[in-house]
C-alpha cells in the first residue's frame, strides 16, 4: 500500500512538472537558435506596453517612475516601467539570452557597453498616428527612428562601420502600440471620430504602421516582431468610464478586427520586403487569461492592482497602497498588466520569435 502511494505521488508531481521541463525545453531551443542565427539583441519601438523609462526625462504626465510602479522589480526600484515589475520586453531579452532588462535609450545611466545588449526607444501614449503622441507630448513613431539613427551612430564607434551593420541586420525589432490610438484619440476622447469612420481610422493606422516599417527595413532591420493590441474592452479604467462590470464588447471587436487588418497587412510586407515578421497576439493571450484565471494561477481579472484597480494609472496611481499579492492579478493599474502577464505576453512571443524569426 506504501509502495502504491509512493508511485502515485511520483506520477503526480511528474505531471506537475512536465509543463515546467516543457519550458525548459522551449526556452533553451529558443536560445539556442538565436546563437546559431547570429541574433544580436533586441530593439523595440511603442508605447507603455514596452516603454522601460524614457518618458522619464520628457515633460508629460505620463510617467511610471515613482512608487508603487516598480513594487516587484529588481531592489523594489520605480524605473518608469507601467508595471510592478518587469515589461513582456525584458523577458524576452532574458529568454533569447542576452540580458534581464532592456534599457531606455534616453536613460541618463546608460553607458556606451549597454548599447550592445539593446535598448527601447518606446515612449508610453504614444502611438501609430502621430497625433496620439502629440497630445500627451511624447515621443512619435518618427522620434523614436531619430533616436534610432543616434544609436547607430554610437555603435559604428563602438564596433565600427561593418560590424555595426551586421549587429543591426541580426537584431529583433519589436512595435508594440495601437491601444492610445483608440482610447485617446476615438472613443474616449474622439480626437478623429470627425474625420474618420472606425474602419476608416483602423486602415489609417494600419497604413502608419507600414510606413514605420519600411523605414525600419530601410535603416537595417530584417527580423521583426509587432505586438497586436489587447481586448482593451477588459481594461479596468474602460469598464469603469463605461458604467460596467464587464468587458465592453464594442471596444474588445474593434481591437479584434484592427489585429486582423495587422495581419493582413504584414503578410504583404512579408513579401514585398523580405523581412521575416512575428505577430504576437496579445488580444487572445489577455481575453484567454481573464477567462480562464485559474490556468494560469491567477484570481484578480476585474480590477487593478493600485489603488481602486478601476480608474488609477500614471500620475493617479502615485503613491497609492496596492494588493497584497500582484501575482494573482491580471493588471497592475487600471490600464497596464501586472509582471505577471507581462511574462505571459512574453513566453508566446518567444515561442513566435522561434517559429517564425529563427526556423
């Protein structure tokens, strides 16, 4: 009888397990193939979902780098990340194998050996149109690429000319943006609902996004991955402005069908370009863990970590007392994911990168 219950304990933690070797598994094939194929570090462009600190030194509001953003980072440090801890970024970094974090590229501490690990040039409310950064007084698509052209010119002193041109052709790009373009410039604060129909506003984006793409590719990028937009429906602050406890359907098909037109579009860029695009669905990654929390053990899918969890973010989140555990939540403000769904985000990245980047 002893015996008998030994074994099944024994099969039952080997259950238990198999996900986490499984991971194991990815995870260093992954890393493995981007050492064969050369991959150099990882490059990113977008808005808060991927901005590591460079709102830091712009003068806006939309800021991150004060308590409690930073709870579970590393020394419980605020660094501008809209997070408690790391972004889907930096664990896509660790994962490929080159360094825990990705540093903003205006960090006054960043030192010339930094560049070579990668950097953000991501700005949080930015946009696609070039509107949406205006309004909160960030940094654009196009300032982003400028500052893009200043990072080339730091490493070809670094490692010079040829070196350089190497290192950047073997580089992951990553564009993540989109929600600010529809939650301050349409439905919120309809900034373009005069000038265009949803669908209408949806091709526009979609044709800005091409057009930073291929500016991209002109400047030496080959790998890329885009990170479509959420089901920005299930935001907390939406739910909260929209006097519901449930995600808002309207909002969540909009963001469903811009990532289709995505999509669509890359698949054209795919073969005009030669560039080899990873899509990283974040809208079914966010609606599946906020349906089925319990897969992924967490309990908070309704409502953010600080303060109320309903309407606080950026500067309304400062100093706010937060939940006992960020763990178990889906998001951390009423906008932006916890650490843990970032790493979410980033483990189906990762396994994108390796299918559709490095195969």
């Amino acid at each position: 009888m002893g015996r008998r219950v030994t074994m099944v304990m024994i099969l039952a933690l080997a259950a238990a397990l198999m996900p986490l070797l499984s991971r194991a598994v990815e995870m260093g094939q992954v890393r493995g193939l981007a050492a064969r194929h050369n991959v150099t570090c990882i490059l990113v462009f977008g808005d808060s979902s991927v901005d590591p600190g460079n709102n830091n030194i712009l003068q806006t509001a939309m800021k991150g780098n004060f308590p409690p953003y930073g709870k579970d980072f590393f020394n419980a440090l605020p660094t501008g990340r809209f997070s408690d801890g790391r972004l889907a970024t930096d664990f896509i970094a660790e994962d490929i194998g080159y360094t825990k974090i990705v540093p903003a590229f205006l960090d006054p501490k960043l030192r010339p050996s930094d560049l070579l690990h990668g950097v953000s040039f991501a700005s949080a409310a930015s946009g696609y149109d070039d509107l949406t950064a205006n309004i909160s007084n960030v940094l654009p698509v196009s300032k982003q690429l400028e500052y893009f052209l200043h990072y080339k010119i730091h490493l070809r002193k670094l490692v010079g000319e040829k070196k350089a041109k190497d290192f950047i052709r073997n580089a992951v790009f990553v564009l993540s943006m989109g929600t600010n373009d529809f939650l301050q410039n349409y439905f919120l604060q309809s900034m373009r609902t005069d000038q265009f129909s949803l669908q209408e506003y949806q091709n526009f984006l979609v044709s800005c996004m091409s057009h930073d793409i291929e500016v991209m590719h002109r400047l030496g990028a080959a790998r890329l991955v885009v990170v479509g937009v959420p089901p920005f429906g299930c935001m907390p602050l939406v739910k909260a402005l929209m006097g519901t406890s449930t995600c808002v359907e309207s909002y969540n098909t909009a963001a469903f069908s811009f990532n289709s037109k995505i999509r669509e579009k890359l698949e054209s860029i795919k073969a005009t370009l030669g560039m080899k695009i990873a899509f990283v669905d974040t809208y079914r990654i966010i609606e599946h863990a906020v349906q089925n929390p319990t897969l992924y053990d967490l309990r908070e899918t309704s409502k953010g970590c600080c303060g109320t969890g309903t309407i606080e973010y950026a500067d309304s989140c400062k100093g706010m007392s937060t939940c006992t555990d960020p763990s178990k939540y889906v998001f951390w403000d009423a906008v932006h994911p916890t650490e843990k769904m970032n790493k979410i985000i980033a483990d189906e990245a990762v396994k994108s990168i390796g299918v559709e980047l490095l195969s």
